[in-house]
C-alpha cells in the first residue's frame, strides 16, 4: 500500500511525510516516528478537547483512551 489511498488524512500525512523527507534529503533525525506522533498528537488532543467543550471525559471517549492517558497527553503537550 502506498499510503495515498484511503482517507482524506492519511493521503494528506503521506504527502507531508514524502515532503518532509524530500525537503531534509540526507539529514533526517532518526527519531521521524517521534517527531511526527507529536506534530501530529498536539493538535489532534486540541481541537478534541475544542470540540468536546474541554470535557476530558467526552474527549477520552471520542478518541478511544482512558481518561488517565488523556490527562497525561494534554500535560505532555501543555494543553491541560
């Protein structure tokens, strides 16, 4: 699978992904997963917790985690 079938999401991550790789060439940090889970995590628990009217309780159940692990994200990324 090349990655660009499917959603909407995950055609616009393959295409950030193959645009960050071309743009750094030889000089990638070997830590992308790293990189790219917290890009991508930050804004994803924001605007969730945006939506769900900072309700932890409804964000942790619209995104699939305990309400624990939600709490120690949103301190992670300064967003508690």
């Amino acid at each position: 699978m090349d990655g660009t079938s499917g959603s909407p999401l995950r055609s616009a991550v393959s295409r950030a992904v193959a645009r960050y790789l071309t743009d750094m060439d030889d000089h990638a940090n070997g830590d992308l997963y790293a990189l790219l889970m917290a890009e991508v995590e930050a804004p994803m628990l924001a605007e969730v917790m945006r939506h769900c009217e900072g309700k932890q309780v409804r964000a942790a159940e619209v995104l699939g985690i305990n309400r624990a692990t939600l709490r120690k994200k949103l301190r992670q990324y300064g967003l508690a």
